[in-house]
C-alpha cells in the first residue's frame, strides 16, 4: 500500500509543490538604503574625477606606456623578484639558525631579525646608500695579515645595489619569521616520529618539517611579494629609476606632478591586482582542512559515502 | 651471549620541574618478551616507554638497551651525552608507534615505510619500495600503498605505522597506547598485527589500556601508579590475582 503524508502546507493556488518553493534570503531595508548611498557616492566621484579638467587624463594616456616609465616599471618588476628571492633564500637560512638549540646560533638570527623588523625599511635603505661613511674601503681577506684586496665601497654600492641589500635584508627578517612560523605549525609527534626513525636533523628539515611548513608559509610569501612590489617605490629617495622615479623625472621637467603620480599608481595598482589572481588561488589551495594531502593525492576518487557526501 | 632486544634499567628517575614522574624503576625484559606496563594516566608509563627511545631523557639511574647503555656513554665519574649520529643509531634498533600514528601525511604509505631505510639508512629506493609492499602486505593493507595517511581509517594509519618501525628491522618495538586513538571497531585489526609480531620473537613493550591482549599475547605485565612500579610479574597470574591492594582496585575498575 501506498503511503502518502500530509506535507501540512497549505495547498498552492499555482500549483508549486511547498516543497520545491525557492527559499529567499531576507534583504533588510539597510540593504537598500546602503545600495542607493553606495552607488550614487561612486557616481559622485565618478563624474568629479571625470570632469575634473587638473586629472589631464590626456596627459595620462600619453605617459602610461611612456619608454622611460615602462623601463621603470621593468626595474621595480626586477627588484621586486630578486629581492623577493634572495630574502627567502636568506629568511629561510635565518629560521633555521633561530630554531637551532645552539644558542648563540639562535640568538644571532634573534638579533638579525630584531634589527631589521625593528628600523624602518627607508632609514635602512639609506643607511645602506650611505654605508662608504662608516667603512669607505671593503677589505677582502684574511683578518690581522695583509693578505687581501681592498675595493672603494662607493664604488661597489651603487644605487640599485644599495636598493637590493636593503630590500633583501629586510625582507629576509621578515621571511624568517614567516618560515619560522610554518616550523612551528608541524605537529611534535611528527618530530618524534622522525627521531624514532633517527632522522638526523638535516634530513629531518627537508623531508619531514618543510614539506607540511609550507602550507602555512606560501600563502604568507604571495601577500610578501605583493608587499614588496608597492615597498620598492621607497627605492626612488636613492635615484633609483624605478617606476616612481620615472615618474618623478618626468613630472620635474613637465610639472604634471597629478597626471603621473597617477600614472604610477594604475601600474602599481594593475601589477597588484595581477598579483593578487594567483595569490587567492594559493590561498584557496592551501586554506582546506586537507591541504596536508598532496595535490596529487587528490586525484583519487572517492567512494560512497564519503563522496556523496561532498 | 648477546643482549639483542633486551632492556635493562636500574634506578631510574626522571623529573619535569619538581615533579617526580618517575621514581627508581627497575626493568629487565629479556629478548622476545612481550611486556604490556598498565596503569591509570598520569602514572609514569608513557613517560617510561619514552625514555627507551630517547624522546626523553633520563636524569638519573642505568639505562642499557640492546645491551648497551643509551643515549650516553659512561665514563668513571659521569654518563657523557653520545653525539646526534650515535644516538640515531641507537634509535634506529628501537621501533615506537605512537598514539597518534604520527604517519608524515606528505607521503603515501608506502613511503612511508621506505622514509626510515631511505632517509635513514640510504638503503637503494627500489628494494626499499619491494620491501615496503611486503611489509604493507604483511600488516594486511597490500593494496593500499599509494594512499595518503589523510585517506586512511584509524586503524589503518595504525597497521602503517606499524610496518614503517618494521622498515627498520628493529630488535624492539615499543607501542605508545596504539590503539587508544581508535574506534573500537578497528581495535582488533591493530591488536590482530601486534599478535602476528609476537609471535614472530619481536621484544615489544606495550603501554596499553586492553587488558584482553595483555592476558593473551602479553609474557609480564607491570603494574604503575603515580611513578613506581606496584606490581610486576606473570600477566595472567597478576591480571587473575593481583597481590597489592593498588593494582586490586585498578583491575576492578577496568576489568
């Protein structure tokens, strides 16, 4: 015998069955009133900026694919990567050293990582430009003979060197504290795991610990380089001709200071949102539950239930 | 004669802060004993099976395993720290399986029971991998080699775990409560391998709460409350009539 069950709903006038009706979501008169402010505001600034003849959008439009800005974009773009890869490759030294059990090993990286995080990025970069007043003359060789060569620090630490060393040891602090971070994040039992093994410490730190670290420590590092690309404009007090240095050799001889400025910041803020894709995508990747099962893993199908219940 | 799998301690004390955890304990498990140590938590045990691996230390009193005394070598007046090599070394002769499993969950099964002969030993990776079936199919999860530990029920992490200390060839293995972490319905697959282990002649020191496999499988059984030893001695005649009146209350608790 068939059953059927008195769903308890009222009977439809149009037919719909209660139980296949669409749910809404509730809209809070806030809502509305927040669309209507929020839309003609933007409009306002729209038709402000639009109109506003001092923007010189013409000027804009001339300069934004200009030779001299392009080449400064270039130089942020390189500085950006290699300081971004030379900071890690330093950070990550520096983690390792500050989670050592030997303690003056640990405490020269605390110290490193101490002063770096802890003076401002421009006062470092200019101290660096400026490095040839403490030490005017580089000694390469052994200390107490006169075994060595001496080399003119001016002339080693030119500008975009100065930029490099500043950026990377800065950077490197940070990074340092980021990796450290991802350490700290592997479980102890996997510690213990590996030292009944007798891993030694080594292979310990590549095999075991930096592997599941680096779930923790990637997406860190993508919000870094998105960090250091806007951070490289700091470089201009140096002469550097990167892309905010272009722009203000431009607006030095033109007096369009507004047109350029905006110039730079739509290349800041287009490299940004560039950036930004594959950054949320690596956040996604590595912000599930699983994100400690490889990606290759995932490839195997699941069964019923478990897969249904996804 | 050789003290391969044996395991000596007189005297052994060991304290976190001000808190004796462990007070004078005495051990004497000959080669292919199977000892279960029982008792309440917080009553020194795991500390104990920890400490005959190395993941602790001991602060006073003679450890020797495998005839040899661990983690340090001793000189007329005091015990010396052995180096990081040698103690790897000597950690490589005793197998532990943890509560937890503990599985590295950056590689499948199968690598991880090659991680100790490859990572540790620099054994070749294809022998290694032939090896690691063998022992995956021997702990029942032949086919089961290229799953993640994510992918993997409890017990079956566990059987992995199990087979990555065999990877070693150890002389002992010791079990941390292996099967405390487990539905009780995967229970018996784990308690099924251990069997299988020894009767194969392994020494085994299990921490454990199943009294079942200590009447069964278990040679000694140890009976430990708040750091010492209450009891010890034939498994079943304790776990039949228990003498002191501590271990008396226990039982009844848990029987």
């Amino acid at each position: 015998m068939v059953q059927t069950i008195s769903n308890g709903s009222k009977p439809t006038m149009n037919g719909i069955d209660p139980a296949l009706k669409p749910r809404l979501r509730r809209r809070s008169t806030f809502e509305y009133v927040a669309w209507v402010v929020s839309i003609l505001f933007g409009a306002g600034i729209l038709f402000s900026v639009s109109t506003n003849p001092n923007f010189k959008w013409d000027v804009v439009a001339k300069y934004f694919t200009h030779e001299s800005i392009l080449r400064g974009l270039m130089l942020t773009i390189f500085l950006t990567v290699a300081s971004m890869v030379l900071g890690t490759l330093l950070g990550l030294v520096i983690a390792i050293m500050r989670s050592s059990s030997i303690k003056p090993i640990a405490a020269t990286a605390g110290a490193f990582i101490t002063l770096f995080r802890g003076t401002p990025v421009l006062v470092q970069l200019i101290f660096w430009f400026n490095i040839s007043a403490l030490y005017p003359n580089l000694t390469i060789g052994i200390p107490f003979t006169d075994i060595g060569t001496a080399i003119d620090t001016n002339a080693l630490m030119g500008p975009i060197t100065a930029a490099l060393v500043g950026l990377t040891l800065n950077e490197a602090a940070y990074m340092a504290e980021i990796i450290r971070g991802g350490f700290s994040s592997v479980g102890k039992g996997q510690i213990e795991a590996a030292d009944s093994l007798g891993m030694s410490a080594a292979t310990k730190m590549r095999k075991i610990i930096i592997p599941q670290a680096m779930p923790s420590i990637i997406p860190a590092t993508g919000n870094q380089v998105i960090g250091m690309f806007k951070e490289t404009s700091l470089v201009s007090v140096l002469g550097v001709a990167e892309l905010l240095q272009s722009a203000q050799l431009i607006y030095a001889r033109t007096y369009e200071t507004i047109p350029l400025l905006i110039v730079a910041s739509l290349w800041y803020l287009v490299m940004t949102l560039v950036l930004s894709y594959p950054q949320s995508k690596l956040e996604q990747k590595y912000s599930h539950t699983s994100a400690r099962v490889p990606r290759k893993s995932r490839k195997v199908v699941l069964t019923a239930p478990e897969g249904i219940a996804r | 004669m050789s003290n391969d799998g044996t395991i000596l301690a007189r005297r052994i004390r060991k304290s976190f802060g001000h808190k004796t955890v462990l007070h004078d304990i005495d051990l004497d498990i000959a080669s292919g004993e199977i000892c279960c140590i029982i008792g309440p938590s917080g009553s020194g045990k795991s500390t104990l099976l920890r400490c005959i691996n190395g993941l602790e230390t001991v602060d006073s009193g003679i450890l020797k395993v495998n005839g040899d005394d661990f983690g340090y070598y001793e000189t007329d007046n005091a015990y010396h720290a052995l180096p990081p090599k040698k103690l790897a070394q000597q950690r490589t002769r005793v197998g532990m399986v943890f509560q937890q499993f503990n599985l590295f969950p950056n590689m499948t099964a199968r690598e991880n029971v090659m991680s100790g002969p490859v990572l540790v030993k620099g054994a070749d990776k294809k022998e290694s991998s032939k090896r690691a079936q063998e022992l995956l199919t021997s702990v029942g999860l032949g086919a089961f080699g290229d799953r993640y530990p994510a992918e993997l029920s409890g017990g079956q992490q566990q059987r992995v775990a199990i087979a990555r200390s065999l990877a070693m060839d150890p002389e002992i293995i010791l079990f941390d409560e292996p099967t405390s972490a487990l539905d009780p319905e995967k229970v018996g697959e784990v308690l099924g391998v251990m069997q299988d282990l020894a009767k194969k002649g392994m020494t085994m020191v299990v921490v454990t709460h199943e009294m079942g496999f200590a009447r069964e499988v278990s040679d000694s059984l140890i009976f430990m409350d708040e750091g010492y030893v209450v009891e010890r001695g034939d498994a079943r005649e304790i776990l039949k009539n228990p003498k002191e009146a501590r271990t008396q209350a226990f039982l009844k608790q848990v029987l």
